[in-house]
C-alpha cells in the first residue's frame, strides 16, 4: 500500500504514513476538550501530476487518496447541479445555481466523507467504524457501512430527529444514544476508538472525512464546464462541509487547473454561531449552548473551526447569521419555488442569500451556488412548525366546492 502524504495545517509540517493518522503528531498533542481540534491534517498531493492526469481523464476520483478497488459498492455523488430561473428571479441574480446533494443515498452530502472513510477501512483492514453525529453523518456511516458489512457504532444526542436515528437503525447499526450535546457524543467516540482500536470517522478529526467532503467541490468544477463558481454558499456547523468545498477548489488551484478560489460564505444559525464569531472577531470562544432548529449545524465547539476560519479568509469570503424563524421560511420558499424539499440546515443558505440581497453583499452578476446538503425527510417535525393543516372536509362534492371553489 502506497504511502499517503499529510499536511498540518497549523505548523504546515509533511510527513508520510500507512498507518491510521488522526491530528498532527506535534500540534495534536495542544488539542484540549472544549476547543476546536489542533493539527488537523489535509492530504498533500503531487499536484503536477494530477493535473496531467486529470486531464487525459476529467475524471475526479483522481484527486483521491484510495484506490478503487476499495470502494463500497454503493453510488454516493454525482448529484444535480443547475441553474434555478425561478430563484435567479426571485432574488434578481442572474446565475443562481443549486447543488442538490439531497439525493445522496442516505439523503445527505456526509455520505461522501463516509464513502472514503469506509473505503479507508478497507484499505486498512478496520471492521468496525465509529462516529459521533447530531444524525446525518451517523446516518451516512450506517448507510455504507450496510453496503461494506461493516459495523457502524454511532454516538447521538438522544434529542437527534427521530427520522435519522431511525435511518441508523434501519441500516443495522449500533446507536447509542447519549444524555448530553454533540460535543459530549465527540468526546465519547473518541474515547470509545482509543479503548476498542476501531477506525473513527469523527468529522475533521480523521483527515478522509475532509477528502470525501471536498468531491462536492470537484464535481461543481467539472459540472459547471471546468470552471470555478464566483461564491458557494454553505451551511456551516463543525465547518467540515466548508473545509472540504475549500479543499477542493484549493486543490484545483494548486494543480493550476483554476485561477481562482470561489468565495467561501458560512452561513450559520444564530444561535449556533461560533465560527461566525470567530471570523468576526479573531478571537475563539465555545458556545455555552447551541440551540437551533437546525440540528445539522447546531454545534458549541466545532471542530474545524481554525480551518473554516482561513478558509473564508482565504477565499475572501464572508459569514452570516440567520434566525430560526428565516430558516423555517426559507425552507418553504425554495420547496415552493425548486421542487427540493431540504433540512433546515441546507435552508439556511437560502435565507443566507436573502441577507446578502438586503446588503448587497455579492454582485448580481456574479455566478452564485447554493450547496443543498441534507433532505427534508430527515426532520418533519421542523418543517411542520410553520404548516397549516387543513382541517377534513365531508364526502360531499357540492361541500367540498363551497370550501376550495
């Protein structure tokens, strides 16, 4: 097995590795409970090379550190992605387009970082994989482990949507439902990995997490005629979603098959808004709650927070906050208006646009993504905070004409 060459972010030390590699071995050992993860580790590459491959091929799985060979036998990716007239209108841009990862085996985009994680398993020789999660990326490892004949153990808060804990056991997994946050549900599988020696599949924490996350972003480029959007907007939590689109497009850029990196908008939950805060201020300060209708993105202490940070530095790309509320109605106006019924978690880059028209934020010119990352299915009970049932009506026509005529 060929050796797999790592970067640490913070002190940008290379080393290579065979084995299982979670943090940097220098910068890791500063990670303290409570803090966002220390030496999180990106996959270098030969960059020359993979453009010269890449362009014999146009083929993405280039930029992947595991051969295929070890890949489950499930189709993870290669979602739509389209311009939406009706919100271009809507919101008077003249390319607004949706990424719709919502179509995704387990009806998310963590089934990409799952896919790799799995295939890194098999590779390695783990049959067993743990994870903590508020529910997709639990759902995700559940949903391709089924696939590997893998055993998933998933760490949720026992407050998680009850669609997805059910999605987890309907997959065969091992749920333990914790008493306690996110954060508590992190602390827990990393301590389960350590006792057991099972692979961890903990967002940011292992580096393959990262990896399958960012072919979102590669598969934009090659769907968007090998060019690079102007701004992605993207729901952040942990802000491992956003650490992958960045790494995708740094990626390209490297390989200068790109002269620019989209920029990069965090959009958060109001009430779950470290990263923002973060960005905003320099400063880090964990949340003493994180409390939103949002549960995909609720989280006190997220993990990739340094490297969501650069990323939006870096990309020259902003933050933004959103109420519940906005969420909610956001939810409904992109169904009502595309068709796609999504989490409020992937709402909340629709509400996100709204604040950047009210402020002008981005050019109406500029070609503007909304990356959908989770379904509907997954949370009705958020949805239906804002419907209004209709009350039954009698078995009669002639009633029924009276009411709806």
């Amino acid at each position: 097995m060929n050796k797999i060459q790592y970067k640490c972010i913070q002190c940008n030390k290379v080393f290579q590795s065979n084995e299982v590699v979670y943090l940097c071995p220098d910068c890791g050992k500063n990670y303290k409970e409570g803090n966002p993860l220390e030496g999180i580790l990106l996959i270098d590459y030969d960059y020359d090379k993979l453009k010269n491959e890449f362009n014999k091929t146009l083929d993405i799985k280039i930029f992947s550190p595991i051969d295929l060979k070890y890949y489950p036998n499930i189709k993870v990716g290669h979602t739509p992605f389209y311009k939406s007239e009706r919100l271009s209108n809507l919101f008077d841009f003249e390319q607004i387009y949706v990424k719709n990862d919502t179509l995704n085996p387990s009806g998310s985009l963590k089934d990409r970082a799952s896919l790799l994680v799995v295939a890194q398993a098999n590779m390695m020789g783990y049959d067993e994989i743990v994870t903590a999660s508020t529910g997709n990326a639990a759902s995700a490892l559940a949903c391709i482990s089924a696939a590997a004949r893998k055993k998933a153990i998933i760490f949720a808060p026992a407050n998680a949507p009850k669609a997805k804990l059910i999605q987890i056991l309907q997959y065969g997994a091992q749920l333990i439902r914790v008493n306690g946050t996110y954060d508590d549900s992190f602390k827990l599988s990393l301590e389960y990995s350590k006792t057991r020696k099972v692979l961890n599949r903990n967002t940011a924490y292992n580096p393959f997490t990262i990896e399958g996350k960012k072919t979102v972003g590669l598969e934009i480029f090659v769907q968007n005629y090998l060019k690079a959007p102007d701004a992605i907007l993207i729901p952040v939590g942990d802000g491992v979603i956003l650490s992958g689109v960045y790494k995708a497009f740094k990626d390209l850029y490297l390989a200068k098959l790109i002269h620019k990196i989209p920029k990069l908008i965090a959009i958060q939950a109001e009430n779950s808004a470290a990263i923002y805060n973060y960005f905003k201020t320099g400063k880090f300060e964990a949340l003493k709650s994180s409390n939103t209708v949002a549960d995909s993105i609720s989280v006190s202490v997220p993990s990739a927070a340094h490297l969501a940070k650069m990323a939006i530095e870096e990309t020259n790309g902003e933050a933004i906050t959103v109420s519940d509320e906005d969420i909610l109605k956001a939810q409904k106006l992109l169904a009502e208006n595309t068709g796609i019924f999504v989490e409020p978690s992937s709402a909340s880059v629709v509400a996100g646009l709204i604040k950047i028209k009210q402020n002008n934020l981005l050019n109406k010119k500029e070609q503007v993504v909304l990356l959908l990352t989770g379904s509907g299915l997954k949370d009705i009970e958020a949805a239906e905070k804002i419907l209004h049932f209709p009350e039954p009506v009698e078995n009669d026509i002639n009633k029924i004409m009276d009411i709806y005529a």
